[in-house]
C-alpha cells in the first residue's frame, strides 16, 4: 500500500487519507457544512478520531485539507480563445457549486452561517481566483480583453448567472451555457480581437 510521511511517527497510509476525505465530501455534500466535524468523519470513514486528529488538530484543518482537494488553483490555458475561457470559468464554477460542495455548503457560503468554513472556502476560492485573474489582465494588456472591464466584476457576473439560474429553474437548463458565453462573449472582448 503507498504511504506517505510527515516527518513523525509511522508512514501514513494514502487509503487513510482518501477514506478520510470522501467522508468528508460526503457528508458536507450531503448534510452542508456543519455535519462536518472530527467525529462525524471518523464514523462515517471508519477511521479511528486519534488517526485523524494526527492528520488534521482541528475542524478548520480538516475543512482547509478538503478545500483544498475540491477547488484546485490550476488555471486555463493562457492561449485558449476568450469564449473557450469563458466557458472554462463556467464550466468550473457550476462544477465547484454543484457537485463538489453541493447545495447546502454553497448556501452556508452565501448566508455565512458557518464562519470557519466559510473562511475555508474564501481562502481557496481567492488563490484560485487570483490566477484566473492574472489571466484576465494578461489578455486585457494582449488586446484580447476589452480594457474597459474589471476582472473581478466578470467573475462575479458569471458566479451571479449561475446561481441565478438554478434559484430560478433547479438546476441549468439545456443550452443554457451557450447562450450566457454567447451572451457575455461580446461584451468583454475588445474591439480589435472581434474584427
């Protein structure tokens, strides 16, 4: 089995880890944020709660090691079109508020009625951010970005339509993607990128 060290005692084991993270996932998926705790994960994984107070010393721990594991920084190609990126963004942003924190973790996000995780989610939501952002700006000064936007107010649009459309209808309807990069395209490229 692999293992992986810390530097102290015994080598970890990674299916610990793993077994310690789906609980976690399942439960904030399932149940929201506050089902999330040292003992809720150790009943629900199995493990026992002095193997993962080893791993984690406390509920924020275990939430920042799990947001880090659901929203990876890794940014876009820098080369993809403008409309491909668009959709990259939106593409992610339904998949982080969907599937990976779920319904109930994206609404203690928005109400704040859960500060530690709430915390955990900005932090790794700002580093994630902060490239795409970077991105933004690159393609502002290339030309290919109008230099009349902000970056942070065309995420905020594209987090603001997502949410919008699933308060309205449940979920995204058919075609509903297309149609809001369709709609956005346009109105963030510059003039000499669209002729």
């Amino acid at each position: 089995m692999p293992h992986t060290t810390n530097g102290r005692g015994r080598p970890r084991l990674e299916s610990t880890d793993e077994r310690i993270f789906e609980a976690a996932h399942e439960l904030l998926r399932q149940k929201g944020p506050a089902a999330v705790n040292i003992d809720s994960v150790a009943h629900r994984s199995g493990v026992a709660r002095t193997t993962i107070y080893r791993r984690y010393r406390s509920r924020r721990e275990l939430l920042t090691a799990l947001m880090e594991r659901l929203v990876e920084p890794a940014p876009p190609a820098p080369d993809l079109p403008v409309r491909e990126k668009l959709r990259w963004v939106l593409d992610r942003i339904c998949d982080i508020l969907q599937n990976r924190l779920g319904p109930g973790a994206t609404a203690a996000v928005i109400t704040g009625s859960d500060p530690e995780f709430t915390t955990a989610v900005r932090a790794r939501l700002a580093t994630r951010l902060s490239s795409l952002i970077d991105l933004m700006n690159a393609d502002i000064e290339s030309g290919r970005l109008s230099p009349d936007i902000d970056p942070d107010t065309v995420l905020g649009i594209l987090v603001g339509a997502y949410l919008a459309e699933v308060l309205r209808f449940g979920s995204p309807r058919e075609g509903w993607t297309d149609r809001a990069i369709d709609f956005l395209t346009p109105a963030v490229t510059s003039h000499l990128s669209r002729s």
